[in-house]
C-alpha cells in the first residue's frame, strides 16, 4: 500500500468519525489497524525541531572554511568568561572586557543562569540578560548553546528551544501572532500545544533572541499595546515586549543577547538576571583557543608539529602582557589571529586562493556584516538614506585617524585625538546618540589603551603620563588607513564640493538641453550658448577624478619603495613577528619608527574583486572603473620603480602586492620589465613560494627569467614542490645554501626532463644531496640538452659521484662548465672526471679546488686539461684545484678565495684551515721557483690574502657578504 493511499484513507477514517458516521469493524479491519499504525509513527515535532536546528547550528560561515573544514563547532569552542553582574551595579555593566582583568565575582555558565530553581516569582520564567561588547563571543555561545540543546547535553528542563534572530524580526513588517511567528520560521512547531497558552506548559519553552540591539522595542504602555494571546496577530516587537513583560506566556523562559549599548533598552524590572560576556580573561583560554583551531590540521605530523610550535611561541608573547595580549581578549582578534598564522604558515597550494586582505575584509564582516549606525529621526527623508552603515562611519572616523597616523608615522595617538577626529563635529542629540553607541560597540573594538604606555606610568599616581591608544592589531591600522584612501575619502574639500556641483549640473544639462532643443526652432541659437558650458563641467570633475585616482596609485608605489624600508624583513616576515613577537636577539633597526609596509599592499588587495564584494555588503562601495583608473596609472609607476635594482626584501614586497591585486593582466605586463627576480636570504615560507609561482604563472609560457636566485631561503622538498610553476619560467636558476636532501634531487631530476623548463644553469651548492641524490639528479643529463651550468660544490658527491658524473657527461653535449669543489673528491675521480671533460667538446672550466688531492694529483690535472682538437690546435680545460697551477699562480685565484670567504663560516672549519695551510704551501714553493721579482711579489701578495683569510678564520671575525644597496 502506497504511502499516499495510507495518508488518504487515514483522513477519510478522521472525517467520518467527525461526522459521527458509524464504520463496522468488518468492512476494512486491515486497512484500519494500518491506519492506526501509520497514524502513531508520526516523527514527534520536537526530535524534527532539534535535527533541523542542529544541522542549521552546525553550517560554518564561509570565512571559517579557510582553516581546511578540519574541524566542527563542538571541537573548535573554547567557553569564555562569564560574570553575572547585580542591576544595581550599572558602572560595571558597560566596562569594556579589555579592561575586564581582576574580577571579583565567579564565573557562571548559562545552565547556572537559567536554573529555575532561582527564579524570584513562582510560576513566572527567567529573563536572562546576556550582553557584551562586539566580538566577545555572543553569537558563538549561542550557537554552542543551542547545539548541546540538540544533544540533550544542557538545559534538560526545557522540552522546546525557540531561537529567534532580532536582525531578522526587525525586517518583519506584516503583524502576526506568536505561535504564526514561531510557524513561519519553523513550520513544524506550528500550531504545537507549548505556545497555546494553556495552563503551564510555557514553563517548558525557553525563547532565545539574538542581538537584540537590532530591534526597537518600546515598553511605554502608551506606544505598545497589552497581550496575551499566543494567537493575536501582532507586530514582532510588539511580541517580544509582551514576551519580557511576563503578559504573554508568562511560564516561559527568556534569554536576550545584546551590546553593551542597548543594555539599557530593557528596564531592569523586567530582567530577573544579568550576565556580561568579557572574552578570554587570561592566556590560558587565548591558549586553548589557538590550540583548537590551529591544531586541527589535516593530521600530519609535520604540520601537527609546526602548529605546536606556533602555540608556544604565542603562549609566549600573551605571558609577556604584549599589546596582543590585550587585543586577545576578544576573541574575535583570536580569529583574526588563527586565521593570519594559519595563511602564513599553512598555506595549501590546492586549497582556494586566499590573500591577507581577504582575511581582513572577511574579519570585518564576520563582526559588522549589515550593521548600520541606526535610523535618523526628525523630517522624512529617502529610504536609501534612513541607515548609515556603521562600517562606512568606521572608515569615515577610524580609517581617518589611521590615516593620519599612516601619514605622520605614529601608532599611538591620545584622547585629545579621538575627540577630535571622532566626535569633533557632533551637533545634534541623533547624532550624539549614535556617538554613544559608537563609541561603546565600536571604539573599544578597533582601539586599546597602550599597554606600553601604561607599563611607564608614575608611581606617584600622577597624570603627567597621560593615556595613549592604538589599534588592537597593528596591521588593523594600515588596512583601515588603505581602505579610506580607496573609498576617496581622503579628498579635499573643494574636491568633495566639485563632485556634488558636478552631479547636480550632469543631471540638470539634460533638462536644459531640451529646452534649448525646442526654443531653438524660434530664437537664434547664439543665445542659449552659454548653456553649453553646463556640459564641460562633468568632463572636467572626469579628468580632476582621474588625477584624483592615479594620486592613489602614484602613493601604492611610492610607499610599497620607499627607500627607508628597504632593509627591513619582508612584510610577511613583519606580519608574523607582530603575532609572535621576537625571541633572541632583536632585529637590527634601520628606521626609527614603525613601518607601514601592509598600507600599499591592501590598497591593492583591497581593489580585488572578491574583496570588493565582501565591503559592498559592509556599505563600502568601490566602482569598478575607479579600479581600472587605479590599475592604469600603478602599472606606470611599477614598471618606473623597477627599472632601478631593488633589495630582495623589496621584490618580496612586490610580488605580495601582486598576489593581493589577483588581477593576472597587471602582473603580466609588470613582470615584462623584470628579467631576475633575486629573493637572497629570504626566509622563504610555503605561502612565500605559493605567491610567486603564482604570480609568475600569469605570465605566458614564453616569459623567461634570466635569473632566479633563491640561496640561503630555506627551502625545503615540499617547498620545492610549490615551486614548480614558477621553475618553469628560470633560465639561470639558483637553490645553493638550502636544505635540499636526496628526495629534492628527485624532482630536480623531473625539473630538467620536463620539455617546458628551459634551465640552462643550475646552482646546487651546499646542498646535502649525498651521492644518492646525486646519482638521481645525473640521471637527467642523457635527455637534457638545456643545462650548460652545473654547480654541485660540497653536496657530499663523493668519489662514485664524480665517476657517475663523469660517465653521464658523454651522453650530454651542452655542458660548459662544472663545479664539484668541496666534495672528497680524490686523485683517481678527479683524473677520471677531467678526462671526461677533456674529451667533451664543450665543456670549458671544471671547479676541484677545497678537495684531498694530493701534489703529483693536481699536477696530472694541469696537465691533462690540455687536449688537441680536430683541427689541430689547442682546446684549454681549465682546471681549479688550487691557487697555484704547478710553480705559477692560477689565473683564478681570487675566485676561489672569495668563495672560501663568503662560505667559510658554514662549512667545518678544520677542513677549510686544512686547505688554506696547502694552499700556503704550495704559494711558497711556487715563489722560491720564481726567478722574477715582479713574480715572487705577486706571489707575496696573494700570500698575504690566504693568511688574511686564515687569521679570519681562526678570530671567527669574518666579514658577512656586503649589504644589498639600491
């Protein structure tokens, strides 16, 4: 029997029953019981309401899915700190909880605070008021409340959880009644026997509103009526006054969140508790918290063991009370600090793209997502102006004060200050209102006292010292001085005025134009020219605007180059110590001062499409050909910066600032004018190696680099993985100083059979890569007909290396020249791979010097590096084992001293003393053999470099290779 035959003759049963119509047992006795059975098994509506709330609970915002959707809500929420706070008490209802640190009262969970067992009236439910200031974690208790609700983990006594979202009752505007209400938002609760109203089965419901500061209510008797009745047809607010009145459904429980600025909005009689939300009160929580959300990984080990690592280094900067450790105790900038060390250091290449400033953005948004500043009262005005958004006036106030500070170079700034660039020009009491709740909701959300200033405060108490703020989060600054200078509201004045006069005319020449249209058939033409002028005035706000924007882009290149920046660490390097602070020593200062190198770069992330987006919800418009204008100029300014050298840390700028664009067009047509890409002593990261093959994968598959150096970054096989792409595009490519091992030589050896890759030199010094890896890399030479440059000096090559080597070199024609210096390398490899160069008709110069070789050895080598060509004449391999070839100097000889001074200092200095000590010798003999004076001086003077280098060596006093200089 189908389900629908069952549904039907189970109604048909009800109707004649209703009907009083006698059925005999006889007729269907089959169909009835089946009836009665199907009827019984009904789903009851409660075990429905807890499914679908937990799978609605459960669903994570977009921006939490950048931590890999390793993690659920239950595995990832750490408690934060609960205080009930007495009515009476009101100066501590509105402290802000960054200044919540010594309490006095315990902490309580919502179980405690909705115990019944404490309510005041018998028969009456509790209404719990639970506020906190933005970014305390109301909506994340919520969500956690209600999803243990659903498990039957917590709050037991209530057999039904009804919660509501105060955003969404405030745009309700058709009046319904309360059980209509809870139908229309969940229709299996409709018409449930809970909200009838009937005796006490309320006391069973408990009513959850969130953000309750996003509806008006009004208690005044006058301004809303009395009710009731669960099923009289009533504005929502209407509704949820009576609810708290205790009027309709008195039985129920209630329990409202709010800020800390609608907490007066409900009067005290009609709040039986009140509970304040103050964060992570101490390192401990901020600790737990971290380690939720940055130990949930994909499992690895590895990755496992780097997020340990990072919750260390921050457990330590929290106990140093740094300037993080006050923002922390939001646990919104918990997030916002996850999710920055999570894209620093856990970056996946088959992840979605993801930039710092869509972090950002995503922050922001997650916090003020439709906010507006509140409804403006007096004389009607347009709807479309009747909200500010509250995002818009942060950028208007805030991003204003960031700018300045940006511009004067300061981070700090007084109380003067904020009353002057926040409410200098407050007049009305609307305006004044909307002032209070700014800067209760707001201010202490973006701005902390210093706690560097509060560190130096006098002992005697006076106020000589006096208080000083700054932004919660350094980088908070810079992305809200970028995001003023976008929106243009940092215009003068007459600028701002030429706008407006520009739009009123643009629409009024339109009229005019008509009107001239149809006089112009009566009176001559002449007259009416002066209307024409009416028409150059937009053309001439077009070009002014078009200055306006290639100023924002002249300002993206002149801070990104600035020459007073360009020996500090990388930005990213920047980002990741203001989190983690500085263990060790501390970083040597060029410029007094902080630097703001995060500023240009969101201006740029910040004119990305998906970012854009992201502020047109929050209020913040930028138009599209703003971007193109922007774009247009940039490119200009770039190309200009770049045709002078610049230092690695800035190139890595630049390619951050490329990737925050994603904009692949822009990034092609800059990277035309650079030909090396030079990132020496970068530390490179695997986020680092993401943006620049990247980047250089929007350049076309024709594109070359001359150069790409990437010595002494660290690199590592994974690394080397993410940086495929962008080998692809490296003619002269240079990985010497890292920790590249043998299973790097792998994908080495992959790198130069791949037919796309054009590498022709190839720098591998210092390396361990071990005669295995070696043996894996040489297998490439056969089918490589690219690689001319080969440098594989202290690798751990080895004897059986150099002969596979040697044996391989046959089958390559290419090769030009070959380093194998530093390798224990003995007599018979050396000689065998020098026969093999000499029979190469290629191959030029082969490096040998810093090996065991003995004196007869390197004499057998000079000699051998000889060979006759076909047409007769000499070919010359040249040979550096020394710097002396036999009783001459070798012409090479100030090469290979300076390579032993650049790498002494990580190579075994016994080895090196060793080798200068034969070199010493060997100087000597070659002298006494010189019957020349000018020789033997010659000789003296190199003398007096290896002995130089030898006291150097031994005093550990040699010099670090010379500064990059611009």
């Amino acid at each position: 029997m189908s389900s629908l035959h069952r549904r039907q003759l189970c109604q048909l049963l009800s109707v004649w029953r209703l009907r009083g119509t006698r059925v005999e047992a006889p007729l269907c006795p089959v169909a009835v019981s089946h009836c009665r059975t199907v009827c019984s098994s009904e789903p009851d509506p409660v075990e429905v309401h807890k499914r679908k709330l937990f799978l609605w609970f459960s669903h994570l915002p977009q921006e939490e899915k950048q931590f890999g959707g390793y993690f659920s809500p239950e595995t990832m929420h750490v408690d934060p700190l609960i205080l009930e706070r007495n009515s009476e008490d009101r100066t501590g209802l509105h402290c802000s909880p960054l200044q919540v640190q010594t309490q006095s009262s315990s902490s309580v969970t919502v179980q405690q605070l909705l115990d019944p067992s404490v309510s005041c009236c018998e028969g009456r439910g509790l209404n719990v008021l639970l506020y906190g200031a933005v970014g305390t974690g109301k909506s994340t208790v919520v969500r956690k409340l209600v999803l243990d609700w659903c498990r039957g983990t917590t709050l037991r006594q209530f057999k039904l959880l009804v919660p509501f979202s105060c955003e969404d009752l405030g745009e309700l505007s058709k009046a319904a009644s309360l059980r209509d209400l809870v139908g229309r938002k969940y229709l299996h609760l409709r018409k449930h026997p809970l909200l009838s109203g009937e005796g006490v089965q309320a006391r069973d419901v408990l009513f959850l509103f969130n953000g309750m500061e996003k509806m008006k209510l009004d208690f005044r008797i006058g301004a809303t009526e009395l009710c009731s009745d669960p099923n009289e047809p009533l504005p929502p607010a209407v509704l949820v006054v009576n609810l708290l009145r205790k009027y309709l459904l008195p039985e129920a429980s209630i329990l409202v969140t709010t800020r800390l600025s609608a907490l007066d909005r409900i009067p005290q009689k009609y709040v039986s508790r009140y509970a304040q939300i103050c964060g992570f009160n101490d390192p401990d929580r901020q600790r737990a918290y971290f380690t939720s959300r940055l130990l949930q990984q994909t499992g690895e080990t590895g990755q496992n063991q780097e997020a340990q690592a990072l919750i260390e280094l921050l457990y330590l900067n929290l106990q140093r009370e740094s300037q993080l450790a006050a923002a922390c105790f939001l646990p919104s900038y918990c997030w916002l600090t996850c999710a920055t060390l999570h894209f620093l250091h856990f970056t996946d290449a088959k992840a979605p793209i993801r930039t710092l400033t869509g972090i950002y953005t995503s922050f922001l948004r997650l916090n003020f997502g439709g906010e507006v500043l509140g409804a403006k009262t007096g004389a009607p005005v347009p709807l479309q102006e009747q909200h500010t958004s509250l995002m818009l006036h942060v950028v208007r106030t805030l991003g204003k004060l960031a700018f300045d500070g940006v511009t004067y170079k300061r981070t700090s700034f007084s109380e003067k200050e904020l009353e002057q660039w926040i409410g200098g020009e407050v007049k009305t009491d609307e305006e004044l209102r909307q002032l209070a709740m700014f800067r209760t909701d707001v201010l202490d959300f973006f701005l902390a006292p210093c706690v560097e200033s509060n560190k130096h405060l006098p002992e005697d108490g006076s106020e000589s010292d006096e208080q000083r703020y700054v932004f919660a989060i350094p980088a908070m600054q810079e992305y809200l001085a970028a995001l003023y200078v976008v929106l243009g509201e940092n215009k003068s004045a007459l600028e701002k005025m030429t706008r407006q006069v520009s739009v009123a005319i643009g629409q009024a020449s339109e009229d005019v134009n008509a009107i001239v249209n149809i006089f112009s058939k009566f009176i001559p033409l002449r007259i009416f020219a002066v209307f024409n002028l009416l028409k150059l005035f937009p053309k001439l706000f077009e070009r002014i605007s078009s200055r306006s924007k290639g100023g924002i882009a002249k300002t993206m290149a002149a801070e990104l180059f600035r020459t007073e920046d360009s020996h500090n660490e990388d930005v990213l390097d920047q980002v990741e110590q203001s989190l983690l602070g500085v263990h060790g020593p501390q970083p040597q200062q060029h410029v007094v001062g902080q630097p703001f190198e995060l500023y240009p770069i969101f201006m740029g992330g910040l004119l990305h499409y998906g970012n854009r987006v992201l502020l047109q919800q929050l209020g913040c418009s930028i138009q599209s050909n703003t971007v193109v204008q922007i774009t247009r100029t940039l490119r200009k300014y770039l190309v200009r910066e770049l045709s002078k050298p610049q230092p690695p840390e800035e190139l890595m700028d630049l390619l951050v600032l490329l990737y925050e664009f994603q904009n692949p067009r822009l990034t092609a047509e800059v990277l035309a004018s650079i030909r090396s890409i030079r990132l020496t002593n970068i530390r490179m990261t695997s986020l680092k190696c993401f943006i620049l093959s990247s980047v250089l994968s929007c350049t076309p598959a024709s594109y070359h680099l001359e150069q790409l150096d990437l010595s002494s970054c660290l690199l590592t096989h994974e690394m080397l993985q993410m940086l495929w792409p962008a080998f692809r595009h490296a003619t002269n490519l240079n990985l010497q100083f890292n920790s590249l091992g043998p299973d790097s030589c792998i994908l080495l050896r992959d790198l130069l059979l791949d037919p796309k890759t054009s590498i022709r030199s190839l720098q591998l010094c210092d390396n361990p890569l071990l005669e295995s890896g070696a043996r894996t890399l040489l297998e490439a030479l056969p089918e490589n007909q690219t690689l001319t440059h080969l440098s594989l000096m202290h690798t751990g090559l080895g004897d059986s290396g150099a002969l596979e080597l040697a044996d391989r070199l046959q089958k390559h024609y290419g090769m030009q020249e070959l380093n194998v210096a530093y390798n224990n390398i003995g007599d018979n490899a050396a000689l065998t791979l020098v026969d093999a160069c000499r029979e190469h008709p290629n191959i030029h110069t082969v490096h040998l010097y810093l090996n065991p070789l003995s004196d007869v050895g390197k004499q057998s080598l000079y000699v051998r590096g000889v060979t006759k060509s076909q047409g007769g004449s000499e070919r010359r391999v040249r040979v550096l084992a020394s710097v002396t070839e036999g009783s001459d100097l070798s012409e090479d000889w100030h090469p290979i001293l300076d390579v032993i001074r650049e790498n002494a200092s990580s190579w075994d200095r016994e080895r090196v003393k060793q080798q200068l000590v034969v070199f010493l010798r060997d100087l000597e003999w070659g002298r006494q053999q010189q019957p020349s004076l000018w020789k033997r001086l010659h000789f003296r003077r190199v003398e007096k470099g290896v002995r130089q280098t030898l006291r150097m060596l031994e005093r550990d006093t040699l010099p670090p290779p010379p500064p990059y200089s611009k």
